[in-house]
C-alpha cells in the first residue's frame, strides 16, 4: 500500500471481509511502507478471533519489487523471521506455505505496474486492488480471465462495503467526494449564467 486515501479504504474493506471467512491468510508486503500499512489495518478491523501464527502472518517488507516477488514465489521462508521476529518455522500456518504453489489465491494492492504479479505468481489465481486511474491496464488480464475480479479504487471500496453491509472508510470518502463535486457542479452553473447574462448585456462579464 503506497498511497492511503485511495488504498487504504479498499486493502480495509478486503481484509474485513477475508478475515470474516473460514480462511488463512499471509500478508506481504514488496514496498518499505507496507508493514506500517498492514499493522494499521489489523487495528482497525474485526479479526474473528483469528490466531496469529495460526490464521495469518505478516511478512517483513521484502526489497526488491519484482525479484522480491520471484524469491518469494520460490520460498516463502526466505525472510527468516515474520515481522515480529518470531522465526518462520516455529509458525503453524507456515509450516504449511513453502512455495506459491501452497497458496489457493493472490490478492495485491498496487498502484504502479501490476505486470509483476502475473509473470511471478500465475497460474495462481488473482485478485487486484487498484487505483481508477490503474484499471485499463489490469482490465485485459480480467478480460482473459487471468484476474478473477479486481477494486476500482475508493468508488470500489464503497461499492464493497455497501455488498457486505459494512459501511465504512470508503462510504465516508465517497460523500465527501460527492459533495465536492456538487459543489464544483454549482460553480460550474453560477459562472456559466454569469456567462451568459455578460452577453446579454453586449458581451460583458
């Protein structure tokens, strides 16, 4: 998660939902902010009285970008330790994930090239959490069916809160969003009648 006022109300809604289901989960991160993100995110949501260590890791930050993503898919273990220090092998949950091949599904937030993703973890399943503006790009891996559904940014979140009946950081953007652009809507009438009114009166404003 690099940027939070878009990517945080879709990476919250996300993780609210999956901890909400009878599933593990391992969170990593490529970026050097993610661990910080992850932490404020496991504050803010109900985890289901889900066990660390048992039902979800946290990762430390792998460096790296795409060649972090390679090493990974390889060896989940690379990092040693999880972000805690605890080691790797001492965790149930790891003892079960070794490679990519371990995991059923790949869910990643990303705001630049999601390229990587696709060349190091498929033919896993994927899920993406993207920005509007980073939609076109991911759409013809959606269209191929290689990205099983993606988030289109804080409308996205929104939308998923509304699905799951949890309302939340993405609603409260969205009417903040919506109010802005009324507002600009109004402006955008009031100088066109003034516009208007000035040509009336032989072209002045």
């Amino acid at each position: 998660i690099m940027s939070w006022p878009p990517h945080g109300p879709m990476s919250v809604v996300l993780l609210r939902h999956l901890f909400a289901r009878p599933i593990k989960i391992v969170l990593v991160t490529f970026v050097n902010q993610g661990p910080v993100m992850i932490e404020k995110i496991l504050k803010m949501i109900d985890l289901h009285d889900k066990k660390y260590g048992v039902d979800y890791v946290v990762i430390p930050f792998i460096p790296g970008w795409e060649s972090g993503m390679a090493a990974f898919a390889k060896d989940t273990h690379l990092t040693g330790v999880d972000y805690y220090g605890t080691q790797l092998d001492e965790l149930p949950l790891m003892k079960e994930v070794h490679t990519k091949e371990d995991f059923y599904c790949i869910v990643w937030d990303c705001e630049t090239s999601m390229d990587p993703y696709f060349r190091q973890f498929s033919p896993l399943p994927q899920i993406g959490l993207s920005e509007a503006g980073g939609v076109p790009q991911i759409l013809p891996y959606y269209q191929t069916g290689a990205l099983k559904g993606y988030i289109n940014g804080i409308i996205g979140a929104s939308e998923y809160e509304a699905i799951i009946k949890q309302p939340g950081f993405g609603t409260a953007q969205m009417d903040a969003i919506s109010t802005t652009h009324i507002f600009g809507i109004i402006l955008l009438i009031i100088t066109n009648i003034r516009l208007l009114a000035g040509k009336y009166r032989g072209g002045k404003v």
